[in-house]
C-alpha cells in the first residue's frame, strides 16, 4: 500500500484524564501506522491541553480561539497556520467546532485543504433532541428527551412525568446525572454558561452501555466498525476501560441509522442495555471517540482509514475486529519546559520537532529566544 505522506493536522488535544479528547488517540493510531509517514499537527484551545506537548505524536502544536470566537478568527488563525505548515488534510475532533468547520469547507477548498465533514442536514438529523426520532427509524429504543430553557422547570418537573434521576446533558458537550431539584438547576446553569441554550433533559436509563465507532463514506455506508462494551468509567460518565466485541443488535441499529442520514465522516454510536435487555439510543457523535485508540488494537485503524477515504484511495479488505481486546486507561506527567509553554501561550504554538534541529537543549534556547523576542 502506498504510503501518506501528507501534513494532518488534528483538533481535540485535550487529553484530560476525566474527559479527553480524541485528538492524541487519533494522532497515536497514525503514529502506529506503517503506512503513514507524514506530519501531524496538534490544534488546541487551551495552553494547557497536554496533547500541545507531546513530541511523539505531535511535531508542531498551535492555539486557536474558542469556536465562539466566531468563523472570522477561525479561519485567520487557521490561515497563519497554514502558511506555516501547509496543512494537506485536517481532521476535527470536537463537537462544538464541527458546525463552524462546516460552514467553512469553502474556505478550506480554496486553501487546498481536505476533509472529510458532514453536510449541515447530516448535522442536524444527528442532533440529541433528533434522537427519539432516529431511533424509531432504526427499531430501538431512546429514552424521552425534552429543551429546557429555564432552571425553573426542575422544581415542577414531576408536574410534566418527570423523576428523578435524570440526566441533564449540552448539546454538545456535558451530561449530568442529578438527583434533585438543586443538583439539576446547578448542572443547568453550568452548561448553559459553557455551551448556551437550550439545555436537555433525558430519562435516565440504567444498564449497561456499548458503543460503536467507524468512518462513513457518505453513501449510507459505514467502514471499519468497531465495538465496545464499557468496563469502568470516569465520574463523568467517560470510558476509562472497555473491551472489544461484536454485536448484531448494535449493528444493525448503527447501520440502520446511518442510512437514515447518509452519515459522512467519522462517528461514534452510543447505547445503553438496559435491566429488561432491550437497547436504548443515548447519542450518536459526530467525531471519532477518545477511545479511538482500540480500533489499532483491534486490527482496524480507523484514523489511517479515514485518511485513505479522504484520499479517495481504494480502501483494503479489512481483517475482522478482533474480539476480547481490553483498553485501559492511565493518567501520566508529561514532563514540559516553561519555555515550551511560553511559546504557546506568547506566540500561539511552537515546533515540537523541528527538521533541522532536533536536540532538546538547542531547541529550548531557541523557544526560550522566541518567547523573549515577543516580550520585547
């Protein structure tokens, strides 16, 4: 197979041990790939995501501003990156960036950069508050979801069928198991202030959750699923170990679903079993998940996949996934010079392996030079 060698940069470098990220698992599964020998660039919202600082996925790493910011400072700053690296394929790895990387697939297209996105519909068929009617199209279950626009709706909840538990959840991020009026008002107004209105409210549903992620060409056809039962997860609700497996059910449903909106890009199916064995639909998210990583364990790596699609390369016969591969997760110190974190926070970004120069205590003089020249 014909190597890539191409510049890729990745978003989603937030790799916190209690909600990461996908951006360093999708860097880490084309490190691992034989057949890609290019470049990965790490995109960032925060000086402190750890993803930014590590030399071995990453060989330069760079800020952007808040989605929020607005399409304008996106695409200046993505722009400045550009020039610098000439990016080739970018990938996105975030909910709350996907409808602005949308809307700028023009820009992108004159830039001379390619991806693989969603089309605004396929965007808002997917929405949560979409999901009961989704489900239906594909024979699951889906607990009841209901738009919440005040806090006031929690202490007079039980007048409209609701209990509690429930879960209050963004539209893109966030979900909150609370148990009373107070908890749920608290969680309301913590989303509300991170990702606006309106806020959801979901019946909690108890059992056990599977999940499937694979690439989608766009024509109803998914490509290199991979499944997983979750085994241990964060007080956020996210995988912190989880086992491969296959399962028709969840199959069938995601495949079901993926033809009812002609998916394009990669995604990530989310489903509870609940206590009576029957599959509830949670979420379908548009983008890899943080657990992308086992898809290398398990003989499908989705990331490198998705690259040969973007490339419009014929995809390989893929081996089936493999059953009975466990992923655990661990936190670890990543060891960062001030003078790295300066760069990032002064300039914006900084070359983790520079091509002509490679040793460490050189590179650090001259990030420490770089910070001190825009002191001045």
């Amino acid at each position: 197979m014909a190597s890539i060698d191409l510049t890729v940069a990745i978003t989603g470098m937030n790799a916190r041990a209690d909600n990461p990220g996908p951006g360093v698992a999708v860097a880490r599964c084309l490190r691992d790939a034989q057949e890609f020998t290019g470049r990965i660039i790490g995109l960032g919202y925060d000086a402190l995501d750890p993803g930014l600082y590590l030399r071995e996925y990453c060989d330069a790493a760079y800020l952007l501003p808040y989605p929020s910011a607005g399409d304008e400072a996106f695409m200046t700053s993505l722009r400045a990156i550009h020039e610098i690296e000439k990016i080739d394929i970018v990938l996105p790895c975030l909910d709350a960036e996907l409808p602005g990387m949308v809307r700028l697939t023009p820009q992108f297209d004159e830039m001379g950069i390619r991806y693989l996105l969603p089309t605004p519909e396929q965007l808002r068929l997917r929405n949560k508050d979409r999901l009961p009617e989704l489900a239906r199209h594909a024979g699951i279950q889906c607990p009841e979801i209901k738009a919440v626009t005040h806090s006031g709706f929690f202490h007079q909840c039980q007048e409209e069928g609701w209990s509690y538990p429930m879960v209050v959840k963004g539209l893109f991020y966030g979900a909150h198991i609370v148990h009373n009026a107070d908890q749920a008002a608290d969680a309301f107004r913590e989303i509300a202030a991170q990702w606006g209105y309106p806020v959801l409210v979901q019946r909690l549903v108890e059992g056990e959750e599977y999940n499937l992620t694979a690439v989608c060409d766009g024509s109803g056809q998914m490509l290199g699923e991979v499944m997983m039962k979750k085994m241990a997860v964060t007080d956020k609700g996210k995988a912190w170990s989880g086992v491969s497996i296959f399962d028709q059910t969840l199959y069938d449903a995601s495949a079901a679903l993926i033809r009812a909106i002609n998916w394009r890009g990669p995604l990530e199916v989310e489903v509870m079993r609940d206590n009576t064995g029957h599959y509830q639909l949670i979420e379908i998210n548009p983008r890899f998940p943080a657990w992308i990583y086992l898809s290398a364990g398990v003989g499908r790596n989705l990331p490198l996949i998705l690259l040969q699609l973007i490339l419009e390369r014929d995809i390989p016969e893929l081996p089936a996934a493999r059953p009975g591969v466990l992923f655990i997760r661990h936190a670890v110190e990543n060891i960062v010079q001030q003078s790295e974190f300066e760069a990032v926070i002064m300039n914006g970004g900084q070359q983790l392996n520079p091509a002509l120069d490679t040793d460490r205590e050189t590179y650090d003089k001259q990030a420490a030079a770089q910070a001190t020249r825009s002191d001045s």
